[in-house]
C-alpha cells in the first residue's frame, strides 16, 4: 500500500503584519489571517487526499509566541488530523525554536515533535506494507550556524528513509545561513526523500534522492510574491515516489507594472491601471489578489501622479472592487517626464531638477543627514518591520537611495502644483 504525506514548512502561523503599506483595516485583516486560513487548508486538504501523515519542516510559529488562541487553534486542527488517523511530524526551526506553545501545548499522540538530539521514528503501518522511517533534529537554538546533517541518524535498512530538516542549503538570497549544507551532502545519506524548509521559494530536486523545498503556503508581504503551496508525496510500493504541487495561497501579493509611455489623459492612465489589474486577476488562482501597482515610463502626467497620488490610489482602488477579490496594498510611481526640449531647459523648475539630482543628493553632508534621519525611524519601527529599510549594509544605501530619489521628484511635482501645472 502506497504511503501518502502532505510535506509542508514555513507557515510562520499568526505572523505580525510586516508592511507598512498596509494601511487598509480590511486588506490588513485579510493578510493578517492569511497564514491561519491558509493552515486551516492545509488540514482540508490532507482529510480530502487521505494522506498518512502532515510533516512540518520547521517555522510553524513566527517567533516566542505566547497567545492562547493560537495555541487552541493549533490544537484544534491537531486534533482534526488524528480523528482522521492522520500522524503528524514536526520539527522546529529557527523561528519557533524557542515557542513556549511547541514546548507547553499538549498535542494528540498523533503527533510527534522531534527533539534536539536527533531521533528515528518508524511509521506504524498495517502489516506487510512498505517500512517508513522519520528522521527529524529540530533547532535546540533560534541560530544553527553549523550543519546538523552529521547528527542524524544513518538509514534504516530495508525502509524507506525520510529525512525532516531546516536548512538554508547553500544559502539562498534574503535567507541567513542556517543548518548549512549541500545537495550532494543530502544525496549521500542513503535517504530515500528529504523534507526540507526555510527557504521561501519552492525547489524540487528528483532522483535515487528526492530532495524539496516546498516554500511557504502563504506569502505575508510583497516581497514573498507569487502562488504558494504545500507538497503532496506518494511513495510507491515499488520505493518510486510522485510529488506534487498543491495550492493553499489564500491571498497573492503580486507586482503589477503600468507602462504609462505616451498617456496624456487622466481617465486613460486610470483605464491603463485597471486593464493591469484585471489581467493580473485572471491569472492568479488565489482567493485574493494583492497587488502592487507599479507605474513607470515617460508620461506627461508624471508630475501630476506624484502630486495626486491619494486620488489616484483612490480611483485605483474603485477599479479593483469592480474586479472583485482584488486589493491594492501599494501604489508606486516610477514615471518621469518625456524628455525636455533645449528650448526647456532654462525653466527654473528644471534647473532645480537637476541641481537636486546631480549634486545635492549625492553630497557628503546631504548624506549624513539622510542616514541620521532614516536610522531615527528604524528605531522606532516594530521589530518585524525593521527589514523595510534594508536587512543589511548594501540594501540600507540601496534604500537611501531610492528614498533621496523619491523625494526628489516629489518637491518638484509639488512645486509644479504651487505653479499652476495640471
């Protein structure tokens, strides 16, 4: 008989909304439960497929969580699973390593939560059938800097061996290191298949060694963009094993670029915004689109978008209610002006332009202040939106950047504005 499992990671349950962008106290609410729904569909699906066991490869939680309802309603879809039969094996990660819920929580024994000294657990199953080992190590600390593949257990012989394990692999961009190793490291343990997570972003390595990366089954900000999902793995009796894709998003962050070139009329920029979003809808499966809209190109209008951004949100966001199920969580602005004529460039306006750009900005003491200010704000933002301003060195100048470019053009569109430009 055929062994079944849901292999999924990175859920990051009841996660703190991240992004400041999400100023609506309705798309808020929508994200702000994504991740729950979207583990609510994760037990859906593994009650629909009849699967054997739901393995969890790390970051359940989003961090020391210390809330009841979360642990109710961990609980509660636990219990679910096992009237079903359904085991289930968890290993923490990096994010839930310390959770007092993980450590306090009294789950059915269906479940198994592997400690942090390494363990193999045979799968109970009916006589005769195809032997299944788990093998799981979860992180005794929120840092794993060194590999753990060392510590696991070797194969059992004559089973079929899966192995459960956080890791950032080789390292992957926007991911710190953490339980460091490489797929030929995987491939030379004798496993049959390896669970793995944290790494957002899905990856799928078939073979004598079955190696996934499911990603996380709900994207929480726009830069966890695109569908998400959960593994569905069937282990054959003949050991050949089929993986598949399933999707469990419940709301889809998604870029969305405007090509403005040559529009010189509001109505029509407005018409260019919602033909985007519409076609954007039609492709994305996902409950809930959520969108980022992003203008750019040469458009007499450049200097009106920025100085009227909030009617254009506004009317933006008219277009996306006629579209249904269709959000905006921000509305961004890269347009410039058609080229400026010789006759034009002795305009003070103008001039101011490019004064700004190409000396101001780049300016030692403008500099020092930009850095002064923007680090004041850090500091006063929550923890879990300090990464909007740059997770490291490089991504902070890079942020400063588009920051004193931004604001740049800005004064200008304001002060076309003071000067009567429409």
């Amino acid at each position: 008989m055929p062994f079944r499992f849901i292999h999924a990671a990175d859920i990051h349950l009841d996660s703190p909304l991240r992004s400041l962008a999400l100023r609506n106290p309705d798309l808020a609410a929508l994200v702000g439960t994504a991740t729950r729904r979207a583990f609510v569909r994760i037990i859906d699906l593994c009650l629909e497929e009849q699967v054997d066991a739901l393995v969890l490869a790390g970051d359940l939680y989003d961090g020391d969580q210390t809330s009841m309802k979360t642990a109710r309603f961990l609980g509660e879809q636990m219990q679910r699973l096992a009237l079903a039969g359904i085991g289930v094996f968890i290993v923490r990660g990096n994010h839930d390593a310390l959770s007092k819920i993980t450590k306090e929580l009294t789950f059915p024994d269906t479940v198994k939560i592997f400690a942090s000294r390494a363990e193999a657990v045979p799968v109970g199953r009916a006589p005769g059938c195809l032997p299944i080992v788990m093998h799981g190590l979860s992180f005794a600390q929120p840092h794993a800097p060194e590999s753990l593949l060392a510590k696991y257990k070797p194969p059992v012989e004559g089973a079929v061996n899966i192995g459960v394990m956080h890791t950032s692999l080789a390292g992957a961009p926007g991911h710190d290191p953490y339980a460091p190793c490489s797929l030929a490291d995987l491939q030379a343990t004798g496993f049959r298949y390896w669970a793995l997570g944290h790494v957002h972003k899905r990856s799928v390595v078939e073979g004598s060694c079955s190696i996934v990366m499911p990603g996380m089954p709900q994207g929480r900000d726009i830069n966890e963009a695109g569908a998400k999902s959960v593994t569905l793995v069937t282990i054959a009796d003949d050991r050949s094993i089929h993986i598949e894709d399933r999707a469990t998003g419940i709301a889809q962050f998604a870029r969305v670029p405007v090509d403005a070139t040559g529009i010189e009329e509001w109505r029509d920029l407005v018409a260019a915004v919602g033909q985007a979003l519409e076609q954007e809808r039609s492709r994305v499966d996902a409950e809930h689109l959520v969108a980022r809209v992003e203008i750019n190109g040469r458009t007499p209008l450049a200097w009106r978008m920025r100085r009227d951004l909030d009617l254009l949100k506004t009317e933006a966001d008219a277009r996306a209610s006629l579209i249904g199920a269709c959000w905006i969580e921000k509305l961004d602005v890269g347009a410039a002006p058609p080229p400026v004529s010789a006759v034009s460039t002795t305009d003070p306006l103008h001039e101011l332009h490019q004064l700004i750009q190409e000396e101001i900005i780049r300016s030692d003491s403008f500099q020092a202040d930009l850095i002064a200010i923007v680090e004041e704000l850090r500091a006063q933002l929550p923890p879990e939106c300090r990464d909007a301003l740059g997770s490291d060195e490089g991504a902070f100048k890079a942020v400063l950047a588009h920051l004193a470019r931004e604001g740049a053009e800005d004064v200008i569109a304001r002060l076309h504005a003071a000067g009567g430009d429409a």
